[in-house]
C-alpha cells in the first residue's frame, strides 16, 4: 500500500505581505489547508504571493480556490498573486483555460494561442 505524499501549507511575512506555499498534491483531501490562510490574508487586507512551485499534483478542486480567490480579490480590492506555478499547475491553468481568470505574475504561465 502507497502512503500519500504529506501535504502542508507554510505561510511567511515578508515586509508588507505574506508568501504562501502549498508543498504536495493539492486536491479534495487537502483544499482547506490552502483555503484558510488564504482567506485569512484577505481578511487582513494582507499583499499575498501564492507561490505554486512545490505543488506535484493539483486537481479541480484547488483550481476551484484559486478561482474563489481571484473572485474574492476583485470584490474587495485584495491584492494577491499567483508565482511560480509547478508543471502539474501550469498544466491544469493551460487545459482549462483560466490563465485570464487568475492574478498570474507576468511570465509565470506561457500559453500557446489558439
């Protein structure tokens, strides 16, 4: 039987904002754990950099707080980024065509035009 990768969220203040990063697959079991400092650092007005690059799985589920982020964002002024996307993120935002609908750091996802 294969244990499942751990999974944690790490969150560090960096002068006026906060970076948070998510390590491990990011799905249904582990959604909350990135959902809740996220809204935390909304609720505390606080810049936020959603750094992606140790996520090794996600699925729609953590698409699905990302988009909830950028919503919430653009409803109260919030400003928060998403940096560093892994491949396994860079590839759902690509299939799925959200790159639009997300505060992506210029560079940080390339698309190819359709």
């Amino acid at each position: 039987m294969r244990s499942r990768p751990v999974f944690h969220v790490t969150v560090e203040a960096v002068e006026d904002a906060c970076v948070i990063r998510p390590v491990g697959e990011l799905d249904m079991s582990t959604v909350e754990r990135l959902r809740l400092p996220l809204e935390a650092a909304r609720s505390d007005g606080c810049t936020t950099l959603l750094d992606m690059s140790a996520v090794s799985f996600i699925d729609s589920h953590g698409l699905r707080v990302m988009l909830e982020a950028a919503s919430a964002g653009e409803e109260c002024g919030w400003a928060w980024f998403v940096v560093r996307p892994s491949p396994p993120v860079r590839r759902l935002v690509e299939i799925t065509g959200t790159a639009q609908r997300l505060p992506l750091v210029a560079g940080a996802v390339h698309m190819n035009p359709r």
